[in-house]
C-alpha cells in the first residue's frame, strides 16, 4: 500500500484512458487545438530565412564607410531602417546574421534597426552621404508596412470569435453540460443514454444486492423474461412492458437497476430523467424518440430511466399557468413510444423514483408500467444483510455482534447503513485502533443521528443546568409512560445544532395507536415542561419539540381521525394530484375545529408530562445532577434511579410469544403422548 502511495506522488501527469481493449488511449479533438497553438506560437518566435539581423548605430555606421550598402529603406509606420547589402559584400558579415534554418537571400533585408524618429534620420542620412560622396550609389527609399495579420485580424477577429463562441455553445448544449463524447450543434436531439452491452459490462449482482427480497424476486423475473422468453410466452403471457421501482431515497432503487445491467445478458440503456429536460423546444421529445430507436435496434433490452419524476410529473399540475411546458411534450412523447411496442418486442422499461404520488397517471397504468415494486426502508432482518455486504471490506473486532448493528439502527436506509460503517472505519483509524470496534460503529451512528460532536462549545452554567434539567425531563417522561420509546442514552455534549440530546430505540411497528402517538408527544414535550417547573420560566431550546409535537397533533386530527369532535374524516391526498390546489378541502369553521383540537391534545401532553415530573421530582433532580456530573447517561442509569421501564418493547413481546407457543406445543405433545 504504502508503495502505491509513493508512485501517485510521483505521479505528475494523469494516465490518458485506454478503450476498451486497453491498448491505445482514446483520440480527443482538444489535441488538435494544441498542436494548432504550438504552431503558431513556433511561427511567432523561431525565426526563418530571411529575417533580417539586428543591428545598432555604430554598425550601420561602419558599413556605411565601407560602401557595402546598397539600399536604406526607412519604413515610418514602425521608425524602422532597413539594410540592403551589396551581393558582394553579404559573406563579410556572415557572422553577424541572425541564425536562420537557410542562408539569407541576396535580394535582403539583411539587417535592420529601430530610430526614434524617421525625420530627423532621413536628414542626417542625407548629409552623411553628401559626406561620402554615396548619393548616387545607395538607393534610398521609404514608406509604410503593411500587417496583413493585424489588419486581418481587426476585420474578420471579431466575426470569428462569435462563431467559435456560438459553436462551443451548442456543443456543450448538446452534451446537456458535460465535456466529453460525441455532440454537435446537429446532435442536440439524440438520446445521451449510457449504454452497457458485453463490451461495457456492469460488475453488480443480485449478491449484492442485501434484503428486498420480494424487490429482487420481482426484478431477477424481469432479467429471466429476457433470457428465456420461450418458458412465458409458450403458456400464452406476455413479457412485462415496464417496472417502476418505487421507494425512500437510499433504499437501494438505483442498486437495483445496476444489478439488472450485470446479470441481464442484453444491452442495458441507462439514463436520467433530467437528461431529457433541455432549454430548447422539442428536444426532450426527440431524445425520447431517439433512446427508443436505438434501444428497437437492439432488442431485446432493457432502459432505465433514474428519477423519471423528472419529466414524469402530473400534466396540468405545472405551476406556470397553462404555459407550452417542455416537460409535458417530452411526457407525451415517453407515453407513446411506450405503448407503440409490438407485443414481444422484447424491450423492458425500467424506472425508479420516490415521488410516484405526483406521476401523470397515463404512466402508471398497466401497459407502460405493469408492476410497480415498492422498495422500502429495511427491516430488521434486512439490515441485518445489508450490514453483512457492507462490513465485508472492513477489518471487524472480533467481539462485534452484526444483530446488535442492525437493532441499533432502526428507520436507517441502505445507504445510510453504508455510511455508518464508512464512518466507524473512519472513526477507529482516527483513534489508531487496529480494528474496527463497537464502539466505533455506536459514535458513527451518534454522528450521523445528532452531528459532529463539539465538546469545545462554549456554554455558561445556568445554559448547562437548563440543558441537563431540559434532556433530563425527556428522558424521565419517556421512562415512566409505558408505549414511549425505550431509552438508550442522554448527553448534554452539544452535537450539530442541539445543545443536547436522546438517542432512543423505536419499536418497528407498521401501526401505531392513538395511546402511542399520544405518550410520545407528551415524552416529547418533558423537556419544556421541566424547565417550567424547575425554573419558573422556558427558553427556546425547545423549539424542535414543539415543531414535531404540532405536527403530530395536526396528523393526528386532520389525517388519521383521531378526533372526536372533528370525526373519522382524513384531508391528507395521498395521490399528489392537489400540489397545487389554492383551497383548502375543508371550511374556514372547520379549520378553527382543527386547530382548537389540535391545541388541545398538545395542552393534554403537556400538563400530563408537568403532573409526571412533579410526582417524581426527587428521581428527575437526581437524574440532572448526574447528567451535569457525567454529561451522558445510558438506560441502566434510569433503571437505578426509577426503576424498571413500565410496559414491553415490541421485541420483548415477540420473544413472550414465541415462549407461550413453545409451551403450548410441549403441553399438546404431552397430552398426545
């Protein structure tokens, strides 16, 4: 390693790229600019034949005495005087010639040199040969030079630069931005897919590809509908047109797609939706017509279109007030290259996003999209396998439980848990480890939960006490009621933006009940509610808990019906279709309801979190001024100060279900028996 190292420092220059065969580097037109400006610059500096030599005063002087000129040409434009030798007097100063790649021509200017003004010198030169008796043997002559470069350049300079200009701008427009591949101003319109077949072929499995497995079920169908379409078709179905790959960001979508573009043995066209979307009218639309041409030619295949939200987006719902939207023209010409297929024709449509609520419906109807397959944030299990991919490359503690990683991350992404374990790497080399330990992987997830810790933050004593007393009351409130979530530890180490905080462990549940979200709002709410009491007075570093409190409590009323007076009714549009709706679905009168309920649920939490804390008000003192001593505390702490946590965790519930069936199945084989 540290041998690699040394050679990228020595390293000036950068490898040119090789193509695919790895043989010669890839030719650049830029190359040619280069060699046009060393040229020039060559033409500028290197001197020909017939460049005259440079000469001074006291030169011209002795050749004058020596009659070896015959002709002096004073030029005016440029105060310069130019020498023209007798052919037999040319070999006597062959010495002092400008070196030249051939010997100067006998017709000359041999040499020359510059004069401050050309009057004074014409008279002078005049006297000097009257002197000498040379007014008829030297010709005398003058006038102005002509600079064809210059004057060319002040005609046609100006007309040039706006060509190249308005030629690199169209270039770099048809690249959509980028510097390198094919373009022009005559390809703006093609398709900027990158294309993978068996010279380009992708290295990602299905292997890698951890969890979702009902996803890659779908998707490893998909791949075997191209490799043998007889075993579907034979029976009478019809290959899938299109998959829309639906899910959070980081839940492995784009992973996905890769997988298919290494296993499929067909090309694999891949792009992104915002490669469609151009400043120029009709150029989206003829990319669409374009990548469906090229991907007809080499059926069967496969196209992904990456974040298809892009140009997908719902017609009509366009905030630019009926405006001619490029977005929509490129949208229609997508629905109907999709549905002009020939039944078997062979090429797939791949797609992925995680706006699928605000999609055009005409593109998510069965014949352009059959399947759509929901990629959603991993379980326990799940991550319990993405870890296993992602912890392959690192150097591991041998003591290290992946089980207890994945309970440690509960609502974490795929690529969120690719980042834990980067950052705990990151972590144990910064603290010279020579492996990566549990601890290491805990302050990684501290780090991407809260922040960077700052613990040279400077903070006054009564900040501090307020702080200690504000993340005290959370955690004690979220101790005593029975569906908060359990605890697992509380600082008051200052971490990004939060003075401090507590890291908890949710259940994963796929409902939640009315008494859950109501216990969490009032946990949530300790914090303000402690500091009422201890202090008499608030500070604003509940702001946070208040915003999530208040959004909660609106869910509550207006989405999920959990209001008495307002009713089991729901103004939450889970289709996206009202973005951009100027009224809202309900009554002013009705409106005032939802704020007044709303209110009200956050008023109960809070007076049932004051009642909590002034009932155990010896236990919340305690639990600060050990915060304030140690500034992080763990559940095991709380479990001495208040005693066990009331209620079960959902874990705990399964493993006494698990029992309970045990003993039922021994006791049926004893009564069997």
């Amino acid at each position: 390693m540290a041998d690699k190292n040394q050679d990228n420092k020595n390293m000036k220059f950068p490898r040119p790229k090789l193509d695919p065969g790895g043989k010669k580097p890839k030719f650049n037109p830029y190359w040619i600019y280069g060699v046009l400006l060393v040229v020039i610059l060559a033409l500028q500096f290197i001197p020909f034949s017939g460049d005259p030599g440079k000469i001074n005063n006291i030169q011209f002087e002795e050749m004058l005495n020596a009659n070896d000129i015959r002709k002096i040409k004073t030029i005016t434009n440029t105060k310069t005087v130019e020498i023209y030798l007798r052919e037999s007097s040319i070999d006597k100063y062959s010495d002092q010639f400008k070196r030249s790649f051939s010997k100067p021509t006998a017709v000359g200017p041999h040499f020359s040199f510059k004069v401050p003004s050309v009057d004074n010198f014409d008279e002078k030169l005049n006297k000097r040969l009257q002197e000498l008796n040379l007014s008829n043997k030297v010709e005398i002559d003058s006038g102005d030079e002509e600079n064809l470069w210059g004057n060319f350049l002040v005609g046609w300079g100006p007309l040039i630069l706006i060509i190249v200009i308005w030629v690199w701008f169209f270039r770099r427009m048809s690249r959509g931005g980028g510097g390198g591949g094919a373009g022009g101003i005559f390809n703006v319109g093609k398709s900027q897919a990158k294309v993978f077949d068996k010279d380009s072929k992708v290295s990602t499995t299905f292997k890698e590809v951890a969890g979702l497995s009902e996803a890659k079920q779908e998707i490893e169908e998909i791949v075997e509908f191209l490799k043998n379409p007889a075993k579907y078709t034979k029976l009478g179905g019809k290959i899938p047109k299109g998959a829309l790959l639906v899910g959070p960001p980081g839940t492995g979508k784009t992973l996905l797609a890769k997988a298919v573009a290494g296993e499929a043995d067909v090309p694999f066209f891949s792009m992104s939706g915002s490669d469609f979307v151009e400043m120029f009218v009709g150029v989206g639309a003829s990319r669409v017509r374009d990548l469906f041409k090229q991907a007809k030619e080499k059926s069967p295949c496969i196209v992904f279109i990456d974040e298809i939200d892009a140009i997908g987006r719902a017609r009509g719902k366009n905030p630019n007030m009926g405006a001619n939207d490029e977005r929509e023209n490129t949208l229609n010409q997508l629905l109907t290259e999709m549905d002009g297929f020939d039944t078997n024709s062979g090429v797939i449509i791949l797609a992925a996003t995680n706006r699928a609520d605000i999609l055009d419906r005409a593109l998510m109807r069965a014949g352009r999209f059959d399947r759509q397959i929901h990629v959603e944030l991993p379980d326990l299990n799940e991550r319990q396998a993405i870890f296993g991919v992602h912890l392959r490359p690192l150097k591991l503690d041998k003591e290290l439980d992946v089980d207890f990683l994945s309970k440690q991350t509960p609502g974490f992404s795929g690529a969120d848990i690719a980042n834990v374990c980067n950052e705990a790497a990151l972590i144990a080399a910064r603290n010279n480890h020579d492996a990566v330990t549990k601890q290491d992987f805990l302050d990684a997830i501290d780090r991407i939960i809260g922040g960077l810790e700052k613990k040279n933050k400077i903070i006054s004593p009564i900040e501090k006490k307020t702080i200690a007393y504000h993340e005290a009351g959370h955690a004690a409130v979220g101790w005593l009621l029975e569906h908060a979530h359990p605890l697992v530890k509380v600082t008051i180490v200052p971490r990004g933006k939060a003075l401090g905080a507590a890291w908890y462990l949710p259940d994963e549940r796929s409902i939640s009940t009315k008494e859950q979200m109501l216990d969490e709002m009032c946990a949530t709410l300790g914090g303000r509610a402690a500091e009422e009491l201890i202090f008499d007075k608030i500070s604003s570093g509940a702001q946070n808990d208040l915003e999530r409190v208040t959004k909660q409590a609106y869910a509550m009323v207006s989405i999920y019906g959990m209001s008495n007076k307002v009713g089991n009714v729901s103004y939450y549009d889970s289709t996206g279709q009202a973005d951009y709706g100027f009224s809202k679905p309900y009554s002013e009168k009705t409106a005032e309801l939802i704020d007044e309920e709303a209110v009200q649920l956050i008023e109960n939490a809070y007076q049932r979190a004051k009642d909590l804390l002034s009932e155990y008000a010896k236990q919340h003192k305690e639990l600060a001024d050990l915060l304030l001593e140690r500034e992080v505390i763990f559940s095991e702490d709380l479990e001495k100060i208040f005693g066990p946590k009331k209620g079960q965790t959902r874990e705990e519930q399964i493993l006494a279900a698990k029992e309970e069936k045990k003993a039922l199945e021994e006791n049926n084989n004893e009564v069997a028996e």
